[in-house]
C-alpha cells in the first residue's frame, strides 16, 4: 500500500513543528536536547505505509511501527527524534511463524488485524485499541508519553479488571490498586508483605486474557490503578519506548502466545528435579564430603551439591571477585568434583558480577576492559558490604568475554551448573556506564544480559547440553536462556512460608515456570522450628526445584535435624523422585507452550473470578491440587475447589463443590488428585542417573463423573538439548474410557526412543475407588487371573483389594497399542 504523503501532511507536520514533541532526559551525562510542548497537546495521524510487514505510521510527535510478532500479539514501537532508543530485550530473536496481516483503511482509523488480534488505530485523535476476534480487549488512554523526567505509556482499565503480574511482589495475586517499583532491589528477609523485591517483571496479565508488556529496562513504575483508577500507566526515565500486548482465549493459549513472542524456556537437565545439598556455605573440602557421606549414610536420595561464597574465600568479606578455588580449603576440587559426579552428585557454584578491588582479579579485570565506567571513563569504584568493588559491564563484549573465560576455566574442571547471585545488581550506582546506556536504563536487563552469556556461550561450546543457570533477577523473557529463579532471602519464619505459592505463579504465569524458595527458609531463625521446617519441605516436593538452602547456624539440610524429622522428609524427598516420570513430563509441556509447573486454580474455571485471588494452593501441573500447611498447630485446611471431583493422595477421601475440608497431621499436607487423573511413579533411586520407567505405577482414580480421561509420561536421556526436536524421545500415553459395563484402557507409545530407554516395562495399573470384584480383565486377548494376595502379583495378574477399594493389574509392556479391559 502507498504511503500517504500529501502536501496537506506535510504543512501539517511544519505547521505542529516542534510544538508537538516531548522533552526527555535519560541521565544528565546523555541528555539529548528537544523541545517541549504542553503536555495537552494532540497526537493526530498524518500517514502511513507497509514496509516488510510493518506498519509504520507518521503522526504529529513521533513515528509508530506496529510489528505482528505471532496472530495474537503486537509490538507498538513508538520513536520521536532525540528520544534515545534500546533494544528489545524481551522479544525472542526468532519468532514462531510469519503473520499474514491485513490493513484496512477508512477516513476516520486504520485497521490492521492479525487473526485473533486486531488493532484499530484511530487518526484524531490518535489512539489504538485492540480487539480479540472482534471484540474490544485493550485500548491506549493517552498511550505515549514523554517529558523531561520520564517516558511511557497510559492505557485504559475495564470496570471489573483484575490484573496480575509485575514478578516479584508480596500483595496478593490481584495487583490492581497498586503503584510498584521496576526496580530489582533485594529484599532481605522478607516475610508477608513487599512491593518490591529481587525479580520484578514489567507485564501484567488481565483477567481479560490479555498480557501487557512494558518492553523497558530502565528505572520506573508500574501503576496498575493506584492514582486513577482506571488508568494502567508504565512510566520510566529512559528506555524503549514500546510495549507488546498479546491475546488468547483461555489463560493457557494466552501463555503460549507470550511465550513464542519471549520466547520458550528449554528443558534442563533432569538432575534438576532432584534433591539439592545447599547452605551458606560449605566451607571445606572435607566438609562437602562429609555432607555427601551423610545423605547417602541417612538413605537420602542426593543429585547436586551447591558451593556458597566460601569456594573462593575463608570469610564473607573482602574476596567476591576472585572467582577461584580457595586451596587451602578445598585442596582438590578437581577430584573432589570427580568424585562427586562418581555418585550422581552434581556441582554447583555461586559466582557473582562483582569485582572487589582487593581481589586478585581486580587488574585482570582492568586490564580486560571489563568493568562498568564511571563519567570520566574510568573503572567505576563503590563501596557495598562486601568491600569496595566495581561491577562487570555483561552489556560489553570485553565484559563478557573476561566473565566467560572464568566460567569456561571452572567447567572444565568439572562444575555442573552456575548459580548467579547479586544479579539485581544489588549495589548499582546511578552514574554507572554501560556499554548501552547508563545504569537506571538498563538496571533491570542486568540478570537477563548476564544468563544471556552464560547460555550463549555454553551452547557455543556444546550443543547438545542443557545448561544450569539459578539467577536471582532478570527480565521478561530470560527464560529462553533456561534461567532459574528463586524467591530470594526468605525470613526462616511462618511469615516467610506464607508467600511462596504466590510469589512462584506470579512469575510462572509470565514465563518463569521455574521459580521456586530456599526451602525451609533463608534469614534468620534463633532455633530449630521443626513444624515450619517440615511444613516448608513438604510443599517443596510440589514446586518446581527441590533446594533446602539457609544460613547455617541452622542446618538446612533435612540428614541433620532430630529422627522423626529425617524420618518424615525422607518419605517427602523418595516421593519427589517417585514422581519424576510426571515432573518430567511438566518440564516437557513447559518447554512446548509455556504452561508453568505450578498453575492457579482459575485455570480450571475461567469463569469464577474469585479464584483468581487464591494464593494459598495451586495446580501441581494438571493433576495434583496442592494446599501447603503455613500456620503452626495446623490440623485441618480448608481448601478451595476449582469444581469437579477431588481425591485426598494420601487417603483416598473424595471432596467435591466449592470446598474441601481436609484433615491433616505433621506427615501430611493436603494433596488432592483429580478424578480420572493418571499418576505415574517409579520406584526409589539413590539419584536421577538411576531412574528408569522399566517398572511402572500407573494410579487411576476412576469416579462416574469421568467417562474419558488420558495422560502420558515424556521421556528422553535427561541431558541431551532439544531431544524432542531431534525425535530422541519417547511419550508414553494412556487413555481410559468407561461405560456401564466396563472400563476400558488404551496404552501406546511414539518417538524414536533414546539411549537407555526400556525395551519393556513392568506396568503396575492401580485403580483407586474401585468399588467391585471385576467380573472380568483382558489385555489384548489374554484374560487375566487374580490373585487372592497382593504378594502374589506377578506376570500378568491381578489383585482386588476389598479394604481399600483398589484393583491392582500387572503386566509386561513392550510399548505396542496395547487395549485393556476391565468389566465391571
């Protein structure tokens, strides 16, 4: 289509002049000067054209590109001369597919659609709003703005709205009505309330099923309300000047839509859903083996061991930078590491982006260029608690070349995984000089920039590998880098329990599917609480990365506290790698559409609301409904239903309606499975590198509510990138149908396998609520016997368990269709 470049636009264009534009100033070391004009001023249409797919629109202050990023996303890219420009750190560099989008264009708007997001830009005023299949969604109040001190964005608020979302936050899922900070700040022993904390996110997701994102690094805030009610307003010192809104029609659609625009979170290794030795810290050589000694001699299963700040220095002060083996603590870490990866254990160590000037690094890292400046482009020194520093420009190719060639160093030596710690960055001067930009204009991209290298150059190195990274901040898509998040320095308190659900699906349902708390808790603690200690490790089973990790004047690991203590964890941990074949399987559909491990009850009921307020259980992936213990003395929870029929895990109680009443002891939290749900498991390992699904449980809970159900297992070798992708998998899948007379099962399997995959499997079916002796069982055209006791289970039997209304089938499965059926 033609530009539309007039005479008429022209004089327009002279007569508005510099009239019409804003003033901004990022910092005062890179003011750009432009003229200002009264902030009532009109933006208005003058002309348009395609260039590549892009509209990109000439109004009275500035230029405005709308770029089609997938058929229900849009990013908005408004430009004005002498307003500094970043780039996108948000947007996945490729993008799922090509958009065929279509413009149409009338006297009074522009109308430009992608398929299941429109958005009609109106000429004059100038405003854009959005439809989802033709129905209004989203639209710009005063949309762009710009002054001497900020830059941004106002949109409309629907009446009834809620709005979740900015990461990192303590208030409560809905976050409409408050004004917070984009600012990564360390909150340091938090507990029931923060506005802002390590790992803030500049999106909101709306009850509309919309996601806005505010595709900004520098220093600003995130109004969602607060000062007018219906107003949304992301407003910063500098940065970008664009935003992305994408649309959906279920919450799940919706995230996988954001996540092809930020892209997917790959699949870590498996070993990360193993259990975690971790304190602040290990301090000797002797020390870590002594605690590996003790994991294995309490029957503890263990698959990675991680190193605090004490690797690199007998103390906490006065060594972050060195970055090396402290030798006369840890003499040999190479055989140390060694023997370690021997039993399954993996390494982790702590690294951090500061370079204290008493550090034996410090004229390396001169020398290299690798530090962030100060206005006279030197060096840029401070002082933070841990000494005087400077910080590494990971926004400079020196930067980043010097950091890597220390990692590069230490994983030769055997370490398995990074976890990046101070990230925010925790001490980060305004008058700091980047690369890119001043300190406030890319603060919090810093994380983000950082696994960016970590990830980039380790797939350089190796492609087939999945990296580990544990970042403590970072920016809406760092996920695609395989980032790990954790919730920061919890108060080792009730208090400090008390967020966790909301603090991980908050970011989980913007891209962070990984994010998870120092299990047991962080800060502080005078004494050993052994009720919240159990309580906090229990739920972690059903949170995406399994990590006691605290100060260590209490020890956070489970193989050092009283019998009963060990007894009733040891029971939680063996469960979590019993559970590995379904966590597996959430990491898969993770790495596929976006779908977080821990998800929001409103899933399952769009329509109520109120759901969408409850930050006090969850959905452990599709099946498992989770209500964690986080009040002392606790002996019955009332858990909120999202409707359908509810099995306890424990007990096999039902539960249906609104609510569930269920009763607990220390050895139990409330964990509910739902009706017609299959849950695989796998017998007891010592670590990940034994599992295998050559023996397989599969429980069925059969309920007359559910005539159709199905699930399936993702399996894979556990540490080759993208597997699925390259076809070495296998999915194993199940389906069960019932009728009147019978209940019949459908098991088969795809993929081209992978090394050490089974040839067969032992399948062990438990049908839970199974009221009745079968009249008969058949597989295939074998019928199958049972037998009076469940010992004698063997080959191809069964076993009806009149007491607790279980059937139990056993048989050989080679991974064929194979059809069972089970007459009632």
């Amino acid at each position: 289509m033609k530009a539309d470049n007039s005479k008429k636009s022209k004089r327009l264009i002279r007569k508005l002049g510099l009239a019409a534009l804003l003033a901004t100033a990022v910092q005062p070391a890179l003011a750009e000067t432009i003229s200002v004009a009264s902030s009532d001023t009109g933006r208005s249409y003058l002309s348009h054209q395609l260039l590549d797919d892009k509209l990109v629109i000439q109004t009275s202050d500035s230029e405005v590109t709308l770029t089609p990023l997938n058929n229900a996303a849009l990013e908005i890219h408004y430009q004005r001369e002498g307003l500094k420009q970043l780039p996108s750190f948000a947007r996945a560099e490729k993008l799922k597919s090509d958009v065929q989008a279509q413009l149409h264009v009338s006297e009074e708007a522009l109308r430009y659609s992608l398929g299941e997001l429109t958005a009609v830009i109106h000429k004059m005023p100038f405003a854009i709003e959005y439809l989802r299949n033709g129905k209004p969604l989203l639209g710009e109040e005063h949309g762009f703005f710009a002054n001497q001190t900020m830059r941004g964005f106002r949109f409309n608020l629907a009446e009834q709205e809620k709005l979740i979302g900015g990461g990192q936050r303590v208030l409560g899922m809905d976050r409409r009505g408050h004004r917070l900070p984009l600012y990564n700040k360390a909150h340091y022993g938090y507990t029931t309330e923060s506005e802002q904390m390590y790992f803030g996110l500049p999106a909101v997701m709306s009850s509309n099923k919309y996601i806005l994102l505010f595709d900004n690094s520098a220093t600003g805030t995130m109004d969602l309300g607060a000062s007018e009610k219906d107003v949304m307003q992301f407003e910063a010192v500098g940065g970008r000047t664009s935003y992305i809104v994408v649309a959906g029609n279920t919450y799940p659609q919706l995230i996988e839509h954001y996540v092809d625009v930020t892209g997917r979170q790959p699949m870590p290794p498996r070993w990360a859903f193993g259990n975690f030795a971790s304190r602040f810290g290990y301090r000797t050589e002797q020390e870590v083996r002594d605690v590996v000694e003790k994991f294995r001699a309490e029957d503890f299963p263990l698959d990675a061991l991680v190193l605090d700040l004490y690797w690199f220095g007998p103390d906490i002060q006065g060594h972050m930078g060195n970055l090396a083996w402290d030798n006369k603590a840890f003499p040999n870490p190479v055989g140390m590491m060694s023997d370690l990866r021997e039993r399954g254990i993996n390494t982790i160590l702590v690294t951090e982006p500061f370079v204290l000037s008493t550090s034996e690094r410090w004229d390396s890292a001169v020398a290299g260029n690798a530090l962030a400046k100060n206005l006279a482009g030197e060096p840029k020194k401070f002082d933070f608690y841990f000494g005087n520093t400077g910080l590494i420009d990971v926004f400079s190719a020196d930067g980043r070349d010097w950091f890597w060639n220390i990692y590069k160093g230490l994983k030769q030596q055997g370490v398995a995984g990074w976890w990046g710690d101070l990230g925010e960055p925790e001490v980060h001067p305004s008058d700091t000089v980047h690369a890119v930009g001043m300190a406030d204009e890319i603060h919090n991209a810093y994380g983000h920039r950082w696994a960016q290298m970590l990830f980039d150059e380790e797939k350089a190195a190796n492609r087939d590998t999945r990296p580990f990274i544990m970042m403590r901040a970072g920016f809406p898509g760092s996920q695609r880098f395989g980032m790990i998040p954790w919730t920061g320095d919890v108060s080792r308190e009730w208090g400090g329990l008390k967020p966790q659900v909301e603090l991980s699906l908050q970011m989980g349902l913007l891209g962070f599917g990984y994010t998870h708390s120092d299990l047991g808790g962080f800060a502080g603690g005078e004494k050993f609480d052994r009720e919240l200690y159990i309580r906090w490790l229990q739920y972690g089973v059903f949170q995406p990365v399994y990590r006691p990790h605290a100060q260590e004047h209490i020890a956070p690991e489970p193989v050092f506290h009283d019998r009963k203590t060990r007894d009733i964890l040891r029971e939680y941990v063996k469960l979590r790698y019993r559970l590995l074949p379904y966590n597996y399987t959430l990491a898969f559909e993770n790495s596929q559409t976006g779908m977080p491990l821990m998800r929001p009850l409103f899933f399952d009921n769009e329509n109520n609301l109120a759901l969408m307020d409850n930050k006090e259980a969850y959905l452990w992936g599709n099946d498992f409904l989770v209500a964690p213990v986080t009040d002392a003395g606790t002996r019955e929870v009332r858990v909120q239903l999202p409707g359908g029929v509810w099995f306890d895990y424990w007990n096999d109680n039902q539960y249906g309606g609104d609510s569930a009443r269920v009763k607990v002891d220390l050895e139990t939290i409330p964990v509910l499975v739902r009706a017609g749900a299959f849950i695989p498991t796998v017998p007891d390992m010592k670590n990940t590198r034994e599992y295998s699904s050559h023996q397989l449980r599969l429980d069925y809970y059969a309920h007359e509510s559910v005539t159709q159900s199905s699930g399936y297992v993702y399996e894979d070798d556990g540490a080759t990138a993208d597997a699925f992708a390259k076809g070495a998998y296998q999915k194993l899948t199940f389906t069960g149908e019932r009728s009147e007379t019978a209940t019949r099962f459908t098991f088969a399997s795809d993929g081209k396998g992978y090394a050490g995959a089974p040839t067969t499997r032992t399948l062990d079916l438990v049908l839970h609520n199974w009221g009745q002796l079968p009249k008969q069982i058949q597989i295939g055209e074998q019928q199958i016997a049972l037998v009076e006791r469940e010992k004698d289970l063997a080959g191809s039997t069964a076993y009806f368990d009149k007491r607790n209304n279980t059937l139990r089938v056993k048989f050989e499965w080679d991974g064929s269709e194979l059809p069972l059926t089970v007459s009632h």
